[in-house]
C-alpha cells in the first residue's frame, strides 16, 4: 500500500507539471493540446496544429514530450499497483481481470514512448502521414489501457469498501 501511495503522489506531483506545461497548447486546431496532437493520425491535422502554436507553444510541446517521459515511468506504475491492489481485495474473475490489466498497463509505457518519439519528428518537421499515423496508432490503445485500469480501480475499490462495510 505505502508503495502505491509513494507512486500515486509522484504521478499527480508529475501529471500536474505536466498539465501546466502543456496547458497553453489548446487552440482552435487542437482543442485538447497535447492530446489532439497524439491523435492527430495525419499530416494535414498535425500541421493544422503546428501552424496554430506561436515558437513558444512549440518550445512548450518539446518540454512536454520531454516531461511526458518522465511521467510514462511513473503514471504506470501507480495502476499496476491500484489494479493489484484491487484484484488482491475482490478475489475470483474479477481479481483476473485485475491482473489481467496490470499486466495491461506496463503496455502503456512503451506505447506512450514510440508515440512521443513520433511527435518529436513531427514537431521537428517530418512531412508525411507515417509519424502522426503512428503516433495515434500507439496514443488509442495506451488511452484505452489507462482509461480500462483506472475504471477497474475506481469500481472495483469502490465495491470493494462497500462489500467491506456490509
């Protein structure tokens, strides 16, 4: 427990550095920032995006891609650890559906990584579909894993504390 808690602080410590950075990177072209930009898919959508960011808003999305390694390391971890923790409580199909994705979640990591190698081309100015296509290649299953293991955490905790209570 002490080291889910150590994982979780310094994810929501690094997330929340994260999110500063990138806060001033959503304009009309990318509404969601950084997140438009991994699921851009395609050159024109990624360069729509490039063109809506001054030099600045550029410099901050390398510090983001920069950051987001970091956080990659860290964002894992923690839901390894809330998926375990929750399959350890609920027991049976749903303790292996728990393991199931915390294995899931270690996936996540080097999805992120070759997605953020991709967009540092595509912000270095790689033309072509082949970077942005693959950067939301690996963005939608790394979104799906994360979003599956915080829902498992989230319901099953949840059930798990009532089932305790009753």
């Amino acid at each position: 427990m002490r080291a889910f808690v150590a994982a979780t602080l310094v994810t929501l410590v690094v997330g929340a550095g994260l999110a500063l950075v990138a806060a001033p990177l959503a304009t009309a072209a990318a509404p969601q920032g950084i997140v438009s930009f991994e699921l851009a898919g395609n050159a024109e959508s990624a360069g729509r995006m490039l063109a809506s960011w001054d030099e600045g808003q550029r410099i901050r999305m390398g510090i983001a891609l920069g950051a987001d390694y970091l956080f990659l390391l860290v964002y894992p971890l923690s839901l390894v650890l809330a998926c375990g923790l929750v399959a350890e409580r609920l027991g049976g199909a749903a303790s292996r559906a728990g393991a199931l994705l915390a294995w899931g979640q270690l996936a996540a990591a080097p999805l992120d990584a070759v997605e953020n190698a991709a967009l540092v081309q595509v912000l270095l100015g790689a033309t072509g579909d082949a970077w942005p296509a693959l950067a939301r290649a690996c963005a939608v299953p790394k979104f799906a894993l994360v979003a599956l293991g915080l829902a498992y955490a989230a319901v099953g905790g949840a059930a798990s504390a009532l089932r305790g209570r009753a």
